[in-house]
C-alpha cells in the first residue's frame, strides 16, 4: 500500500492555465496535467493506491466553490481536504461544512492566502479544527512565490505546536521548505507529523535521512506534492533512509490511514 498525502489537481478547465501560471512562478515543469484524471493515471504509473488531494482558496469568494468541488470528486483513491480563507467573515462556518460534508482535513498556504500563521486572527480557526478533531496541513517554510518572505518559518510552526498542543498538525515539506537546518534542530522529534513532499527537490540525502530519523516513523507521512514532484522520485529517495520495513509501513500508509480514518481498509 502507498498513500500519497500531498497531491493536488484542478477542475479540468482550469488545469492547463494553472499549471502554466503556477509553473512559470516555482519554475518547475509538472509531472501531470493537473486534472483530476491525469493524476489517476500517474498515480497508476508509479503505484500510488491513494493519494490525498489538498485545496487553498486564494480569495474569500472561492472556499465554498472549491469545497463543493472537492466533495464531487472524492473517492475511495482519492481523498480530499477542504479550504477555508483567513479573511472570509463565514471562515468558522465552512470549517463546520467541511466536517458535514466529510471532506477529510483543511488545508492552509500562508504564502498564497497572505496570513502568518502564528496570528492571533487565527486562533479561532485552529480552536475550530481542534473542536471537530479535522487536521490541519500547512505549506511551511520557502515558497517561490514569496521568495523573500516566508509566512511559516519553522520557529512559528514551534510556536503553534506550544499554543496549540491539541490541534492535530500536518507540516508539508517536512516542516520547513528550504529551512532544513531549523527543522532539524527545533521541529525533528515534536508531537507533529511532518509530509516528506519535495525533499528530493530541494534537501540534500545526509540530512533528510537525519531528520527523518530524528522525528520517528510513526509521525511521518509519505507525500509528493504532485504534480511539482513525482511518487516515484519521492519514494527512491525515501528508499536511501534507513528504516525497518514496518516503519516503511507507517511512513508510506499506515499513519496516513490512521489520520484519515481509513487505518481498516
């Protein structure tokens, strides 16, 4: 079983416009055509059983359109995070939609949704997720399109794990695009589950195998970021740390199906 917690796609007619203007920003070529049928078939190619799709509402007006989408798409492989943005006045009552609608979690880019993610404004919001026990995963770190401005730097996402030690976290891009040395020191081993998305982009071998190991099989999560990086890269690259076969497990689905309530399947 392997099951991709970090994967995103778009309706069909807006996925080629997308993934140009998203591709010329990060300066990456994808590895999909972004759609939702696209992403099966890579999934297919490179042996992916689920893969968990994440949304961001850039503007208020889009949360509930992209929840509704979301929710038309799920499936037995394909299991979907909700959005809600920061500045929408109904923000706490989507959250409680998302959680009627049985979307699986909500998915936060401070970078794009331009919030920091340590605000006070937030602590409604992550006092919601924590009352409907809906995780929360959130870009952290480097983004290319705030390159001088990161949103959610590592010792923030410190912060929020001391202010909310109930809120079940998710930190995509093992807790710090580009900020790997304040991952491995600060975040490495804390009550926090980290995706390994885009590490072999973007950390060099030595100390992704160190923070992987530091932080424990059991709070990490098998993810790509597809269609900017592929299963399969991810995968060999996870293959060169040293992990016992039952901690592979956790890592490439067993902790992802606890999480997503599916740990029977």
């Amino acid at each position: 079983m392997l099951i991709d917690f970090h994967t995103h796609a778009f309706p069909d007619k807006l996925a080629e416009r997308t993934l140009e203007k998203l591709s010329a920003i990060a300066k990456i070529q994808p590895n999909s055509d972004g759609t939702v049928e696209g992403t099966r078939g890579k999934m297919g190619e490179w042996g992916v059983d689920k893969a968990v799709l994440l949304h961001i509402a850039t503007k208020p007006s889009q949360q509930r359109t992209i929840n509704d989408w979301a929710r038309s798409i799920q499936s037995d492989d394909l299991l979907c995070f909700g959005t809600v943005h920061p500045d929408a006045e109904d923000a706490i009552e989507e959250l409680y939609r998302i959680k009627e609608i049985g979307l699986h979690g909500v998915k936060f880019h401070p970078d794009y949704q331009g919030f920091w993610l340590t605000e006070d404004r937030m602590l409604p919001i992550y006092e919601t997720l924590e009352k409907l026990g809906l995780p929360m995963i959130f870009h952290a770190g480097w983004d290319p399109i705030s390159p001088d401005v990161v949103h959610a730097p590592v010792k923030a996402v410190v912060e929020l794990l001391d202010t909310c030690p109930g809120l079940t976290l998710i930190g995509a891009h093992l807790g710090g695009m580009k900020q790997y040395d304040q991952v491995e020191e600060l975040l490495a081993g804390r009550d926090i589950f980290l995706d390994v998305s885009m590490s072999s982009v973007y950390c060099g071998k030595e100390q992704y195998c160190r923070i992987l190991k530091k932080h424990g099989a059991g709070r990490l999560l098998f993810g790509s970021d597809c269609p900017w990086s592929s299963a399969r890269a991810e995968l060999e690259f996870l293959n060169q740390a040293d992990f016992t076969p039952e901690e592979r497990e956790r890592i490439c689905w067993k902790n992802a199906a606890e999480l997503l309530g599916i740990a029977g399947e």
